[in-house]
C-alpha cells in the first residue's frame, strides 16, 4: 500500500501576475476615488444653472455666448 502524500500548502506562493497587478491597481483607484468623492456627497446641494425659457415659436435653437465662441473657432 502506498504512503499519502505529505499535506500540500493550500495557497502556494507564486510570482505576481500581470493580472493580479492591474486588478489591484483598479482595486486601489476605485477606492481613492470613493474616498476624495464621499465626503462632498453630504453636505450643500449644489446649485445648477438654469436654462433660459424654450422659444415660444417652437426650436430649441439659441445663440448663445457658447455657440458664439464656437463659431469663433471654426473660422479660417
């Protein structure tokens, strides 16, 4: 009859994979993200920019200082 085999480690220790590298690149990320970005969660609502009224003849289209300064940029 034959001897069992001497217990093995459960984890054996092996070289750092590429993909272990970069899942706890993306696991680390993720938390510094959800650290710097929690804490401003709670606190005042922020105020968002109201949009001018819709033209009552129907559009949505307005020149506005925006569309002006793209206008501005397409020029040759």
């Amino acid at each position: 009859m034959k001897k069992a085999q001497p217990n093995t480690p459960a984890l054996e220790q092996s070289a750092p994979s590429r993909r272990g590298f970069f899942m706890g690149a993306a696991a680390a990320s993720a938390a510094a993200v959800a650290v710097t970005t929690l804490p401003n969660m709670g606190g005042q609502p922020s105020q968002i920019a109201k949009l001018p009224p819709a033209p009552e003849n129907g559009g949505g289209y307005s020149l506005s200082e925006h569309v002006k300064r793209y206008y501005q940029t397409t020029r040759v």
